[in-house]
C-alpha cells in the first residue's frame, strides 16, 4: 500500500512537471470588462484611461492585463532575444463606427496550437497581455464594425525581433498561436475593411 501511495505521488509530480515543462499557464486569464470607451469619441484611450497620442501601444513592462484601442490594430512588434513574445503593438484611429457595444473574447492561452479567429465583421481591439513568465499575448477582443464588410487579407508571418504590418488599410482578425513551451503568436491575419455600399 505505502509503494502504491509513493507510485501515485511520483505520477502527480511527473503530470504537474510536464505541464510547467509545456508552458501552459497555471492560472487562466481573468476576463476584466474592457477599459475601452469606443462610443465616446474616436480618441485612443490607453490602459488606464488616459489618452495618448503614440500610435505604439506598449505592453511589456506595464502588468498583466487587457490593452484596447479605440481603433484598429494594424502592426505588431516581435522582442526577439531571449523569447518570441510581442511586446507592443501599432493601431490606428477609427475612420469608420462600431455596430455594437459587446466585445467577443478568443481565449487562445491552454486552448491549444492553432488558429484563433474574430467573428464576422469585426477586428481586434483588445489584447490580454501576461506580463511575466510566457511574457505573452494570451487573448483577444474583437468588435463588430458598422456598415462595413471584414474581408480577409491574408497571413503575415511575425518577425522574431521588429515591426511586422498588416498591408496597408487592413487590420488584424486573426493569430496563429503557438500553444506550449515559450506560448507565443507566429502569425497575424489582416483583413480590410469595405463600405456595404462600396461591394
């Protein structure tokens, strides 16, 4: 009986290594309400509610936690180094208008490795940043725009270190996330916006 015991003890040790080993994050992300006022005014509102006029959103450094804009994330900047996290990200002030005030959330962090994407007609707007460990993007936001059709572009590979932009006039819908070991997103996918009246 004590060998048994001591067998079931060594197997929980060995399942809870392998987890840390796997990078899975041991505690999920809390689902804070956005911080982002998009029907105030088209202004860029920063994580604590302060306005900015930096078209660069920094995440590392600054805590764990959700960073939105009042606009459309268009870029994204790849640490290099040590790890393959994004550590900041470009966006652009809105030119068009939001169809609705519900946020969609895409957990992407103990889900697995693939393809994370925003519903129908809407872009990222909102990133869950975890400031230690990974040092990762772990979920995203999206927001339905109005009077627009989201229609993909296509994928961009994420620079291991550098900038790494949507084409020009397309915003980010999508992440391919790389789920173990160091958790990081391999690839953005960008989709343009159209007028309804324009197709």
């Amino acid at each position: 009986m004590k060998k048994q015991l001591q067998l079931m003890m060594a197997g929980t040790i060995l399942c809870m290594s392998m987890n840390t080993f796997a990078g899975e994050s041991q505690e999920g992300y809390e689902d804070f309400p956005s911080t982002v006022d998009y029907f105030s005014s088209p202004s860029i509102d920063s994580k604590s509610g302060q306005k900015t006029s930096s078209s660069w959103k920094q995440m590392n450094g600054k805590g764990t936690g959700w960073y939105g804009v009042n606009g459309g994330i268009n870029a994204v900047y790849g640490a290099g180094d040590t790890d393959r996290s994004i550590e900041r990200f470009h966006y652009e002030k809105p030119s068009w208008g939001w169809a609705t005030y519900k946020t969609t959330t895409k957990q992407m962090d103990g889900n697995g490795s693939k393809d994370y994407f925003c519903p129908n007609n809407s872009i990222i707007t909102e990133l869950y940043y975890e400031d230690s460990g990974d040092d990762s993007i772990e979920a995203f936001r999206c927001l339905e725009v109005a009077q627009h059709t989201v229609e993909g572009v296509g994928w961009k590979h994420v620079k291991y270190t550098g900038e790494t932009y949507c084409p020009k006039g397309s915003y980010l819908s999508g992440m391919s996330y790389k789920d173990y070991g160091d958790d990081y997103v391999e690839q953005i996918y960008c989709s343009k916006l159209v007028k309804k009246n324009d197709n």
